[in-house]
C-alpha cells in the first residue's frame, strides 16, 4: 500500500513538473509612442535647421551656395582651376586636410589653426558625416565652406567638448593632398 502511495505521487511529480516554460509576459507594454514623439520633434529640428540654413543662403547674394544630395550646402572658398587635377578622393584614398568650425551665427567654436592637420582614410576611418561626403567633393588644393545641419554634423551628442547638443555648423576645409590607394582593383 505504501508502495502504491509513493508510486502515485512520484508519478503526479512526472506529469506535471514536465510541463514546458511558459515565457513570460513584460511588465509594461509601450505603444511606439516614445518613438513616434522623437520622429516628430526630430522633423522639426530639422525643418527648422534647415530654415535656417536657406535664410543664411538667400541673405548672400554675393556667394554661389550649392546643395548637395546628402543634405548639405556649400560653396568653394579656392576652386582648383588645373585642368589636370581632375580627380576627388575615392573609397580608401589617403586626403591630409585642415579645418575649421563656426556656429551658425558665424562665432568661432575652433578657429583656423586650433584643430591639428588631419590625414584620413575615406570612408575607412571615424569622421562625422557630413565632412566625410564634403570631402569626397573636393580637388586637391580646394577650400570649401561647407554648412551642416546638426545631424550631419556631430548630432545628439556634440563633439564632447565644445559643440553642444544638435547644433549646426560652418565649417572650412582645406584639402592639401590625395595620396590614392595603391592597390585599387581594376576590374572594369
């Protein structure tokens, strides 16, 4: 009888302890709506940005601003007037650059000579975005003035140090030199 006891309770241990995990529901469900507020004010940052911009554009008539397609304007400081010197940087080309960068009011945030000479990589090391596409723009020998609205620039988190919060900005390039990268495929 004893037997029989133990046989059944370990028998009621086997059939419902070997039930599979049910998983667990979240505490609190979000309807998206966080993210659709951030779509919205992101919208406006940039139409606003971009106002901005356009304002800076049409009170001088004096320079020839270009759009770009990636969100941009600019216009040459020093076009490059060889004809031989035909070509801009491609992926991995080495560029030695300087620059430097203006609020959108025309204030210093680091003046010509504050930032070092830069030697980069195109498109195979860090650079903010929307330098990364100007340069791509440039002859050797070129100063462009580039204007970036904040999400082109360094964005959300500013550059850490003195570029805030989603602030546009100036800035001026020289390209100096383009070292091409020497093992480029030619498979056309």
């Amino acid at each position: 009888m004893m037997y029989l006891k133990y046989t059944m309770i370990l028998l009621g241990f086997l059939v419902f302890g070997c039930k599979t995990p049910e998983a667990r529901r979240p505490v609190t469900q979000n309807s998206g709506s966080f993210i659709n507020e951030s779509i919205q004010r992101n919208k406006k940052l940039v139409a606003k940005e971009e106002a901005q911009i356009l304002e800076i554009v049409e009170r001088d008539s004096v320079t020839e601003y270009i759009p770009s397609e990636n969100g941009f304007w600019y216009y040459y400081n020093k076009r490059s007037t060889d004809s031989l010197n035909i070509n801009t940087p491609e992926f991995g080309d080495v560029v030695e650059f300087d620059y430097s960068i203006k609020a959108i009011d025309g204030q210093d945030i680091y003046a010509e000579g504050e930032l070092p000479r830069k030697n980069y990589a195109i498109d195979k090391e860090e650079l903010f975005g929307g330098l990364r596409e100007g340069i791509k723009l440039m002859k050797e020998g070129e100063v462009v003035t580039f204007i970036f609205p904040s999400h082109k620039a360094f964005g959300y988190y500013g550059d850490k140090n003195k570029i805030g919060t989603n602030v546009p900005i100036i800035t001026k390039v020289t390209l100096h030199s383009i070292t091409e990268q020497t093992n480029k495929n030619n498979n056309d």
